[in-house]
C-alpha cells in the first residue's frame, strides 16, 4: 500500500502544480498595472436657456415663412384677377373710344391726333410725379383778332 499511496501523492502533487501553473499563466495574471475600467453613464446633457430660445426663434421663422408664401399666393391670386378686370376695362375703352371717333366724324368735330400711342402690351413709360403745379399748355389754336381792330 505504501506504493499505491506514493503514487497517489505524486499524481496530486502533478495535479496541484499543474492548476497553480496555470493559475499563474491566466487571462489578467501578466498584467501588472492596476488600472481601474472607468463606468462611464450616459446622461443627457441639460439644455440651456439659450437652447430653448434658439428653438422657439426657429419655429418662428418657420411659421412666418409659411405665412409669406400663403400670402405671396394670394397675391399673385389678386394680381391675375386684377390683370383680368383692367383687360376688360380696357376692352371697353377700346370700344368707347371706337364709338366717340364715329360720333366725331359724325358731327364734324376733328380732335387732335395722339403722338406715338405706346401699345399697351409694351411696359409704359415712367410718368414723373413733382409736387410743382401743373404747366398750362399753350393754346393750340391762335385767335383771329376782331374784326375792326388792326394792330400795328
């Protein structure tokens, strides 16, 4: 028995040596600094007021730049149902003055012609506005004198 028990000791002892050899040898054991893993948590940052000012001043702009383009819309809405009603005005000052020409011609009054009419599909001229009184223009005609007045 003395053998079996030497047998045992020696299988123990190579067993025990073999766990402390790699014990030793393990994952972490070579390392010989002591370093702590810093847990970092995820906070949210805290917002600041002038967050929250930036944020309300873009809503703002947001709301007036859709309120422009609503009112652009109905603007160019009013200006194309201006544009209908002043091509209907001019339509009947077209005829009215068609219809002044026939009576004229009617009654022997001749007017005076118009100098250079600018179409009205071309853009008009600027008209200068001044706060001066207007100019009276001459007369276009020159009065005869009377008939038993001679002028020398």
């Amino acid at each position: 028995m003395d053998r079996r028990v030497r047998t045992y000791m020696v299988v123990v002892v190579i067993i025990v040596s073999l766990v402390v050899l790699f014990l030793s040898t393990s994952a972490g054991q070579d390392s010989r600094s002591y370093e702590v893993p810093a847990q970092i948590y995820n906070v949210p940052a805290g917002r600041s007021d002038a967050a929250y000012a930036m944020e309300a001043y873009e809503r703002l702009m947001e709301r007036y730049i859709d309120l422009t383009e609503r009112n652009m819309a109905g603007f160019s809405l009013d200006l194309e149902a201006i544009a209908r009603k002043l091509d209907a005005i001019d339509a009947k000052l077209t005829a009215l003055d068609a219809r002044l020409a026939g009576i004229e011609r009617h009654t022997g009054v001749v007017s005076a012609p118009i100098a250079d009419p600018v179409p009205p599909s071309q853009p008009q001229p600027p008209v200068a506005v001044t706060d001066a009184p207007p100019v009276p223009a001459p007369p276009t005609c020159i009065p005869s004198p009377a008939p038993g007045i001679v002028e020398k």
